[in-house]
C-alpha cells in the first residue's frame, strides 16, 4: 500500500469510525512495508490534514458546488487530502497531488473521481487566496486555525483576540520531542552527566539527533524518533517520552525518598514513573486509573523501567475511600480534562465538542476534594490538568480554597522551576504553562499544603 493509500485508510478510519489517530496510524504503518521516507509522508498527510480539517473544509466549500457535509466519506477525504497537497506540501508539484489523488480516487469510486479532479483544479487555479481569513474574528480565527468555534469563544474570553491568535498559532506548530532518562539507571555510570552523554551517544548511533535541555536534568530534546518502542534504550527502559511540561508536574510535587504517595488519575503512567523514579524506587506510589485497559499500560510501564514501588490498582477517584484518609505525604491529582493544551499532539481535541467537556470542573473539584482528605496534615498536593482552559484550572482550585481552609497555596519556585520561568508567575504556587509563551505543552501546576 503506497503512504497515500495509508493515509486515506487511517483518515477514515479516525473520520467514520471514530478511531485514534495514532493508533489507527500505527496500525498501518506496522502492516506497510514502506521505508522511513514514505513512512513520514504518510504520517504527515494524515497529521496535515487532521490539523486543518475545519481549514480544509472551508476551502473546499468555497471551490465545491456541493458541499462537504454533503458528501461520501471517501470523497471528503480524498479531498481533503488533495487541497492539503496543493496548499501546504511544497515539495508536492500541484499536478502530482491532484493526479495521485484522482488515480487514489479512481481505485475507491470511480464515478466520483471526475469530481474530485474538477474541485482540486479549481481550488489550484485559486490558491493565492486560500489564506484570506479575518482574524479579528472568531469565526475567522475558528476557520484559519481548523478549531470549534466554542474553544475558539472561550480563549478569546479568557485572553482576548489578540493573546487567542497567539495561542491558536503556537497550537498549531510542530511539537518539540523530549525523552525522560530513568534517573533509576544513573547509578550505572560515574556521573548523571556521563549517563545523559552515554543516552545521547546511542541515540546518535540510530540516527537520533538529541541535546540536553537547560534547567531540566533528566530531559532530553530529540529532533524525531522513529519506532522509538523498538529502540534498545527503550526496551531497556532508560528513556520514557514525556513532554517537559508532564515533567515539571512530578518535580513540583517531588516526593521525598520513602514517603507515601497516591496517583489518583494515574495512566498510562508517565507521572507516576517519574514519582517514582524521583524517589530513587522507594517508599510507594499508590497508582490508580479508572479504566482496566489503562491500569495495565502503568503496569508495563513500570516494568520496563525497572519500577518495584508503584502499586497499581482499579480506583474511581471520584468516590471517597475512607481507608486512605490521612494516610499519604503527597497526593497527584493529574485529573481528567479537555486537553487544549496538548492539541499539537493529539490534533482531534481541536474538534472536541463543548457538550463532553462541560461536566468536567465538577468532576475535577469532586476529585481534588476526595484527594485533599487523604492527605496527611503538613503533607503537600498538586493539581494538574493539560489544557489551558481556566475553567479547569484555577477556577476549580478557588472553588476547593474557598471549602478547604485548611488548605493553602505552596510557592513552587525552586529547582527546575525557576531556571525556566519568572520567579514572580512562581510565587503565588501556581502556573499557567502556555505554548504560546513557553513554548512547551499547555499545562496548569497548583501545589497546595495541607495545615
Ligand atoms: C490526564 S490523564 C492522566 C495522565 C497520567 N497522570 C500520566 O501522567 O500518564 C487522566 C486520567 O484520568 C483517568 N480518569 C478519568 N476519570 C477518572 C476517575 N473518575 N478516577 C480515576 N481516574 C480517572 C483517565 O482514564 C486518564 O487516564
């Protein structure tokens, strides 16, 4: 199957069966004998075309007298596929992506692919104007972005036009790549720094170009990765992919060595590894996710990495469980939440709708409640979400503040934190991670101390 092909079948797949991206992608990719180039040129079309769906659609509304939300899920798709060519592939010749599409096209309907050729020759002839969109608009902001227009709204209420254009930009950049060294496995070397230098000598030598990053010790930036699960270092469990900003999650909460701690929203497990990890494997993370599938996917996590002080159970941490009152040190309540901040690597959230996540600050301040009453007096808390989204944020914390007393905000300046932001956004024991300022995932940390 050529990558064009793959692409088409994984955007079905996401389109009309409501499939993950990077699990119907993987899918295919595995069962394809293609080599690294096309493998690339798949994931980009399908990446490309997810990103710019609402963009893409319009375009072709305009150069279509029918209308997409008319048409064949095939026929969309190889539409899609086709403007994404012609508008953003450079390297791409506009006769390549128009014939490619209708040969694709022709093998999938035939009778629909005289119209396909029809609208990606018309929207050729016109692509000097495909980028005209107002942005001082919302529904222009929506449309040049590919967002809700609802995520759309709410940023430009909590920020204003001007800091939402901004922020939609930075979402819609290519996302910076970092792996997480086991800090578990720098005993095997003289020093951290030796260990981080022997990481980066064997990415080298697969072809992996990597640095350190300033500020973060056990953080290493990748350019790509390719099969990363299949990389020796992988298996071996020296390296975790996770995003700086999931990381600085587990360094604001930094448990001490032998403490107790509790994960109550804990898979796949990037956060409760690194706890862990943080505690040199002592003490114990009580570790538990809602859903069976995902328990699971913690268990092999810590496997991989060597990880014996994690206990990983089924756990609602909605419900209060009486047996854990006033028993942990540190509490992570890494809650359910609307993802904004992360729409860079998991473009579908772009078109998420607002009915599935407005239920969700009662289900977070219901989560931080039950966590605030297992925590030991003196003992500290964070709250993290990955969206940006103060309704999920710092609104929900004043909401636990405002019924919680005993509780108050604990400052998170300190080692990696202040080598990475102002002292002053630290302060108040809380931060807004926001990639159109700090160029990383958007992400909300809330350290809070129980007196
Ligand atoms: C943001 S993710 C956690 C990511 C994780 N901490 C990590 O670093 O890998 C939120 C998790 O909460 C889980 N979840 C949703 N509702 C829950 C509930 N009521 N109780 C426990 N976990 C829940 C989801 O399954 C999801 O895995």
């Amino acid at each position: 199957m050529s990558a064009r092909n793959i692409a088409y079948k994984v955007l079905f797949d996401i389109e009309k069966n409501k499939k993950y991206s990077n699990i119907s992608l993987d899918y295919y990719l595995k069962e394809s004998d293609l080599d690294d180039l096309q493998r690339g040129f798949a994931t980009e079309l399908v990446y490309g075309v997810l990103e710019n769906k609402i963009f893409l659609d319009g375009i072709i509304n305009r150069h279509s007298k029918i209308k997409v939300k008319k048409m064949q899920y095939s026929v969309k798709i190889s539409l899609r596929m086709g403007a994404y060519q012609l508008i953003f592939l450079d390297g791409v010749k506009d006769y390549a992506a128009i014939n490619e599409t209708v040969s694709m096209m022709k093998k999938i309907d035939k009778r629909s692919s005289n119209f396909v050729n029809a609208v990606l020759r018309n929207i050729s002839r016109n692509i000097d104007d495909v980028f005209e969109h107002d942005e001082n608009s919302i529904e222009g902001l929506a449309t040049r972005y590919s967002f809700e227009k609802w995520i759309v709204e709410r940023l430009v209420k909590e920020n204003g036009i001007e800091k939402t254009r901004d922020i939609l930009i930075s979402l819609s950049e290519k996302p910076k790549i970092y792996l997480r060294v086991n800090r578990l496995r720098s005993s095997e070397f003289p020093s951290f720094d030796d260990y981080l230098d022997f990481v980066l000598e064997r990415l080298s030598r697969d072809g992996i170009v990597g640095r350190k990053v300033e500020g973060i010790a056990e953080a290493i930036e990748v350019d790509s990765f390719k099969r990363i699960e299949k990389n020796e270092l992988f298996t071996k469990g020296y390296i975790s992919v996770q995003d700086i900003s999931s990381m600085l999650v587990g360094n604001v909460l930094n448990p001490s060595e032998n403490s107790v701690v509790l994960d109550l929203c804990s898979a796949p497990g990037g956060k409760s590894t690194h706890l862990a990890e943080i505690m040199n494997n002592t003490g114990k993370v009580v570790s538990h996710d809602i859903f069976e599938h995902k328990v699971k996917l913690v268990k092999s996590y810590c496997e991989r990495l060597g990880i014996n002080n994690v206990e990983i159970s089924l756990g609602d941490a909605s419900e209060f469980n009486p047996e854990y009152e006033g028993k942990f040190d540190y509490v992570l309540c890494d809650v359910p939440c609307s993802g904004m901040g992360i729409v860079r690597r998991k473009p579908e959230i772009k078109y998420k709708k607002e009915e599935d996540v407005v239920g969700l600050p009662i289900l977070q301040l219901q989560i931080l409640s039950n966590a605030a009453k297992y925590l030991k007096k003196g003992g500290s808390m964070v709250y993290s979400t990955c969206t940006i989204f103060d309704s999920e944020n710092i609104n929900v914390v004043q909401k636990f503040l405002n019924g919680n007393k005993d509780f108050v905000f604990e400052s998170i300046c300190g080692d990696p934190m202040t080598k990475l932001f102002e002292e002053e956004r630290l302060r108040k024991g809380y931060l807004k991670i926001m990639p159109s300022k700090d160029n990383m995932d958007g992400f909300f940390i809330c350290k809070l101390k129980k007196v």
